[in-house]
C-alpha cells in the first residue's frame, strides 16, 4: 500500500512537471503571436496613409508617375505578405515574404519622398508635412512594435530549445519561430554612422 502510494505521488509529480513545461511553451508562443498582432496594428496603419500620402503627391508630381505607381503596388504586396505572415506568424516563409515586402515598400517609400523633395509646392503642402510626419512616427511604432515580437521569439525559441523542454517540444509540435529580420538595405542604412563634416 505504501508503496503504491509512493509510485501514484510520483506519477503525479511527473505528469505535473511535463504539464508545467507544456504550458510554459503555450504561454510562450502565445506571447510572440501576441506581439506579432502589435505589428500588424501599425503595418495597417501604415497601410493606411500610404494612399493618402500618394494621392496629395499625385496632385504636383505628374510626370512621376511610374513612382506613384510603385508605391501603390509595393504597398499591394506588403498587405499580402502581412496577411500571409499573420495567418502564421513565426513561420520562416511567411516572415521572410514580410520582410521583403516591407522592404520593397520601404525603398518605394524612400524614392517618393526623395522625388519629392524636387517640388518645392509639394514639400511646404501642410497635408504632405501632416502625412510624412505621421509615416515618421509609425515606422517608429513599427520598430518598436518589431523588436518586441523579436524578443518575443527569442524567448520562445529559448524555452523551447532547453533541456529538458526540447525533447516535449518536438513531441507536442512546437516548431521554433523565425525573427522578423529588416531589410538589408535598410539594415545598412540603420547600423552605419552618419557622417558630419564641418
């Protein structure tokens, strides 16, 4: 009798420990599709004041069309690659085919303010200043909102990769999650100093 009491404690101590790395790995994962769903927040945002931006600039700039149309259909592709992304986030595929749409439309961004910059008009339009500094301060909330889901991941990753979470990862299906990396163009642009000569 003592000894079946024993064997039936330790059974349960046993089953409580493996319930307790299952449910740390749930409330992981749970808490970088958590942060990805603050991405997709400021991704539609963005999204957005994209069709705004463009049209205020349409109005002066209409020998630049092939510009105006890349930004809308970059901006096309970036929903896409955000909806692919959000149907499963952490997913390598769908994060690489976000971070290249993001930075499709980041480089289409950048040449339409760049253009810009050569109609005087359309530089001093209070609309275009309102529209430019509201896509400033949602690229920042979209860092933001980026870094968290990274460090979401991380996390993740690391609950699920130790010992002896790794071996009831792979039994219980709990695939590692994939960061959502920038672009490398817009990477350089981020890591490299600005130069200032006097």
């Amino acid at each position: 009798m003592g000894s079946l009491l024993i064997f039936l404690v330790i059974v349960v101590a046993l089953v409580a420990w493996v319930m307790g790395i299952y449910n740390g790995l749930v409330r992981a994962r749970n808490g970088y599709r958590n942060a990805f769903a603050q991405i997709d927040v400021q991704l539609q945002r963005r999204f957005d004041l994209i069709p705004n931006l463009v049209e205020v600039a349409r109005k002066y700039m209409a020998h630049e069309r092939e510009t105006l149309e890349a930004v809308i259909a970059a901006r096309s592709a970036a929903q896409s690659g955000l909806a692919a992304a959000k149907a499963n986030p952490g997913d390598p595929g769908a994060m690489a085919q976000l971070a290249a749409a993001q930075g499709q439309l980041a480089a289409g961004l950048g040449r339409l303010l760049a253009v810009a910059e050569a109609y005087p008009e359309l530089k001093a339009n209070q609309t275009m200043l309102q529209l430019t500094e509201e896509l400033t301060s949602t690229e920042n909330k979209v860092a933001f909102a980026r870094q968290a889901f990274n460090d979401a991941v991380m996390a993740y990753n690391n609950r699920r990769e130790v010992f002896p979470n790794s071996v009831f990862a792979g039994m219980f299906g709990f695939q590692p999650a994939t960061l959502l990396e920038i672009a490398a163009d817009k990477q350089a642009q981020v890591r490299e100093a600005p130069k200032v000569q006097f």
